[in-house]
C-alpha cells in the first residue's frame, strides 16, 4: 500500500501552475496597447517561389513522402525529382522491363545519367 500523504505531494509536484493574466495586464504590456491595434494588418504572407529539398527517405516511408510530393505539384507547375537509389542491385532486366517500363507507360521521360 502507499501512503496517502505520499500520493498528494507527488500530485502537488505534478500540478500545473497557470497565471491569469487580466486585459489590463496585457494592454499595459509593450505591444499590446492601443498603438498596437491602429496598424494596418500585413496580409501579405510569405511565400516560395521553389522548394530544393534533399534528404534520404527512411525505409517503409515512401508513402509518407507520396503526400508531400502531392502537395508540392499541387503548389508548382513543375515538379523535378531525382531520384538515386544505391547500397542494393537491381537486375538489368529488371530495371529495363519494371522500372524504365513503368516510367515510359506513365509518359515520363527518363533522364538518366
């Protein structure tokens, strides 16, 4: 069994402190008051105008990445991905009739280098 005074000092250590901070406080603050409020609103957000990413791609998250490449056509006219693939092989003819196949039936150009 554990002692009763024991569990309510552990709950007192576990208790999160919140501070009620009262509109007053806050307009007193710098930044907060009244001048804060007449500026104009910058609704110009920043954007990119091209996203360069590199980054090696953990095993069994290809699809992870999948809504991200998706996410990234929808944004950009055109998306250019390189892909090197290494520490592995792969047939020749496995490589001419899966993968070189695949691209060619999708209407994509293969760059190879």
């Amino acid at each position: 069994m554990i002692n009763e005074a024991l569990c309510r000092e552990q709950q007192k250590k576990e208790e999160i402190s919140v501070q009620v901070t009262t509109q007053q406080e806050i307009s007193e603050m710098p930044g907060h008051g009244y001048e804060t409020m007449k500026k104009e609103p910058d609704f110009k957000a920043k954007t990119k105008n091209k996203v360069q990413l590199r980054f090696q791609v953990p095993k069994g998250k290809i699809s992870n990445i999948m809504g991200v490449i998706n996410l990234l056509q929808n944004k950009f006219e055109t998306l250019q991905i390189e892909l090197i693939a290494c520490n592995g092989n792969i047939s020749e003819q496995d490589y001419e009739d899966k993968i070189k196949e695949t691209f060619r039936q999708m209407g994509i150009e293969l760059d190879e280098a």
